[in-house]
C-alpha cells in the first residue's frame, strides 16, 4: 500500500513540561489527537506511552477510513520507536 501524506495542523492542548504532551490533529477529513506520555519505570528507564485517536469527517472518508486506520496503525509503531531513540540521543 502506498503511503498517504496529510496537510493540516497540530496544536498543543495540554502539556505538562517531562510528564505528557497533547496534540490537537487537524487534516480536513481527518482530526484527532495525539498524547505522549513519560511516566518513571522506577529502574531508571521511563515508560513511552504514545495514543493517537483518529476520526473521519464527511462520508467519502468514512468510506476510506478502514484503510486510513490501518496504515496508520502499521506506520505509528516504528515512528515512536524512533520517537524513544531520539530521547537516548
């Protein structure tokens, strides 16, 4: 499957400095929100929990959206792998 690239906007709705941060997701037919949370493992390593919620807007994406929804499930795993090696840099 062919990757798709969506233009739009993210902005932060809550953030709370070291602890989790809340982005507003917004690409026209598709908005949501992501959160990335950090949370002490207690052996000197954190715990990355990254949640992205996604919905679709209008009906031809709807039609589209189990599509939409797998590909970015295949795709968000690697990305916050990256996301955690970035943080041992």
């Amino acid at each position: 499957m062919a990757r798709k690239h969506y233009e739009g906007t993210a902005e932060v709705s809550d953030s709370v400095y070291r602890e989790r941060m809340t982005l507003d997701l917004d690409a026209g037919e598709v908005a949501g929100s992501l959160e990335a949370h950090l949370a002490p493992n207690g052996d000197d390593s954190t715990v990355v929990t990254v949640t992205l919620e996604v919905i679709s807007r209008g009906t031809l994406s709807t039609l589209f959206f189990p599509v939409v929804s797998e590909a970015v499930a295949r795709g968000l795993p690697d990305q916050v792998e990256r996301f955690v090696e970035s943080l041992d840099a």
